[in-house]
C-alpha cells in the first residue's frame, strides 16, 4: 500500500474514533448538562449539517487553489477545537457555536478524499476510497466502545476532551508524514482559472455530474430519516417495555454491528464487485441494497431482524459510497475535483437537513413511516444511476480528465 494512503487512512481512523465515542453522547450531554430539550437537541444536529452544507464547496475548492496540505491542516485544527470546545462548555450557545465550528470545518475528510484521488491512478481510485468507508467503519466499531467507558468512568465532557486530543494527533501527524500532492504549477492554473467558482447552475450542463448529485441527495435524504428516528424506533418497536439501559445497550450494539458490517464490505465485498461491475452498476446495486433494507427496518418487529436489515444496510452503504465518490471526481477535469467532492458533501448535507427536519413528524404520526418512506425513496435513486450506467458505457475506459462542462 502507498504510504501515503495508509497514512491518510490512519488519520481518518483516529479522527472516526473521536467523531464517533463523541456523538452518541452528545445528546445525553446536552440533556443532562444543560437540560435542553429534545427539540433542541435535535438542532445540534441540524447546525452541524447545515455549516457543512455552506462550507463544503467552498472547502474542496480552496483545496483546488490553496493545496491540499494547508487546507487539510486547517480543518483538523478547528475539528480539534470544536471538540475542546464541547468538552469545555459552559453554555448551551458554546454548543453550538462548537457543532457550527465543527460542521465548516468538517470538509477534511472532503480534502483527504480528493488527496486520495491525487495519488492514486484512475483505476484503483474507487478501491482506495472504499478503504476510506472501511477507517470509517473501524472507527465506528472502537469509538462507542471508548466513548462510553470514558463518560463512565471520567464523566460525560472526557469523550469530548479525548476527541479533541485524537483530532489533535492527526493534526501531528499529517504535518509529519504527508506531502503536497498538487505542484506548483497545478496550483498556478487552478487559481487563475476562470470562473474559479463552482456555480449552482454548473451541474445542469453536466449530466453525469447532475446524477452523481442525485444519487448522493436521495440516498442521503432517506439516511437522515433512519438516523433521525433509529433510536426512537428502536425504543418504541424493537426493545418496546425495555428499561433505558437495555435499549440504550441493543443501539450501542446494532451501531458496532454496521461499524462491522460496513468494514467487512469495504475489505472483501467491493474488491469483488470492483472484478465484475462496472462503477455505475455498484452504485445501482448499493442503492437499492440501501433502500430494500430501510424496507425491512420498518417491518421489523424484534432486534435480531432489525440486525439482519441493518448488515444488508451497511452492505449497501459501503457498496455505494466509493464508486460514486470516484465517479464524481470523473465527471469533472482534474482541476476541480476537491471542488465537486466538496459539492457533493453538501448535497449530502442538505439531504440529511431536509430529511431530519420531517423526520420528527413523521415518526409522530408512524413510527414505521420514516424507515418505510425513506426505503422507497432511495430504491429510486437506482433512476439517475442508470443514467451514469448509460454514460460510463460511452466511456469504457473512463479516461480522458472527465468533462469540462465545469
């Protein structure tokens, strides 16, 4: 494995592990420590996406005229800091000052993917970002897992306070291990370019970059929905007259379950796709993976079926994410692919608003109907893959820099 690659890995392992013992908590932490409301709560989750939304273009582009290095640094100082901030908070404003830091500043993993699509050729650029979702994954299974003995032994601002220490080391560590992957030159034309903005008219001129959009906006909109409601639905369907530290114990597992699931696919199950599929067809298939699994989600009545909907999620979730992460950098000339990662976070961003803005109501008035409707909703994401089915085949060798319609 390249250096470089693994050391990119390792740093969005450390960083998983932080972002995912801190998380969980943080409900309960607002709740307890500050005795905001579950309304309220739910906001901290709406502020970090939205900052997201904003800066996520904005981040990818930098990285484009800037250099990765320097904006990879950067991020990894205020992810570092907003932790601190959390952990050390004396008011529920400090809050979400610090999901607002964090969320502006979340756009590292945006730069370590487009570092990746840097250093890797073109053919192993899909494989390489599933190794990304399989750090993710890992730092799922370990973070809960420290997070939560952390917060019971120290109290609930350690997780926090040892995120911020873990953000810090990959800060450390990126400054002593990696080097810039754009020259001079790249750099130069990057930032005399034209029309160096990414317009929000742009995608429309550029079909397969407009369904790469698509995809990222349904699936992730039907996401919001799970995430928004998992731990309600669990409660009320699945664990229904368990006690809080039941139900509490079956999420923590369900969540280390997916973290599991989701590594296992990255390692064995899209190196095999990657030998027989085309890009295109592994999006279709991660899709309606996705989508049929929210289906059995809402019909699930007891936790080892829940699990089982749960593992075929996470399938389709680690079968999804790279090949469209790749396929969006290959829409685009070279020159803009920290850019259009960036714009595809924030469509993602904006999917996970949306959808956890209903989700609420939703679930108020089913509690099956957020699992079932976002299930629907993301089988039909299969529509605009077919259409980068359709142009990747005009493309079979999927060279060429991409289209400059950008």
């Amino acid at each position: 494995m390249d250096r470089r690659l693994f050391t990119i890995l390792l740093i969005v392992f450390v960083q998983m592990v932080g972002a995912s013992m801190a998380s969980p908590i943080l409900p309960l932490y607002a709740q307890n420590e500050f005795a905001m409301n579950a309304e309220v709560i739910t906001l901290l989750l709406t502020v970090f996406f939205a900052a997201q939304f904003i800066a996520g273009p904005f981040i990818g582009r930098l990285s484009d005229r800037r250099g990765r290095l320097p904006v990879l640094l950067l991020s990894q100082v205020g992810t570092a800091i907003a932790f601190a901030m959390i952990g050390f908070a004396q008011s529920a404003v400090t809050l979400f000052i610090a999901r607002m830091l964090d969320g502006v500043t979340g756009g590292n993993i945006v730069v370590a993917q487009a570092y990746i699509t840097d250093i890797m050729p073109e053919k192993k650029r899909t494989m390489a970002l599933g190794y990304v979702m399989a750090a993710f994954g890992l730092g799922f299974i370990v973070g809960p897992a420290i997070g939560g003995v952390l917060a019971s032994e120290f109290g609930p601002q350690m997780p926090f306070v040892f995120a911020a220490v873990a953000a810090t080391l990959t800060v450390v560590l990126t400054w002593l291990t990696l080097e810039e992957t754009l020259s001079p030159d790249d750099i130069a034309r990057n930032r005399g370019r034209s029309g160096a903005r990414l317009k929000p008219i742009a995608p429309l001129a550029n079909s397969p970059l407009l369904a790469v959009l698509s995809v990222s906006f349904i699936s992730e909109f039907g996401f919001g929905l799970l995430i928004a409601t998992f731990a309600l639905f669990a409660e009320q369907v699945l664990f229904a007259g368990s006690d809080f530290a039941a139900v509490s114990l079956g999420v923590g597992l369900m969540l280390m379950v997916f973290g599991f699931a989701q590594f296992v696919t990255q390692i064995v199950l899209l190196p095999l796709a990657l030998r027989r599929l085309s890009d295109p067809a592994i999006v279709m298939t991660g899709a309606a993976m996705r989508g049929f699994a929210m289906i059995l989600l809402a019909l699930a009545s007891e936790p080892r079926f829940a699990t089982a909907s749960v593992i075929v999620f996470a399938i389709g979730n680690g079968l999804l994410m790279p090949p469209l992460q790749s396929l969006a950098t290959k829409t685009v000339s070279r020159e803009w692919r920290g850019g259009v990662l960036g714009l595809q976070q924030s469509v993602k961003s904006l999917g996970v608003i949306a959808s956890t803005g209903i989700a609420g109501a939703m679930f108020a008035q089913d509690a099956t109907m957020p699992n079932l409707s976002g299930g629907i909703l993301t089988c039909l994401a299969v529509i605009p893959g077919l259409i980068l089915w359709r142009w990747a085949r005009r493309l079979p060798l999927m060279t060429g820099g991409g289209s400059p319609a950008l």
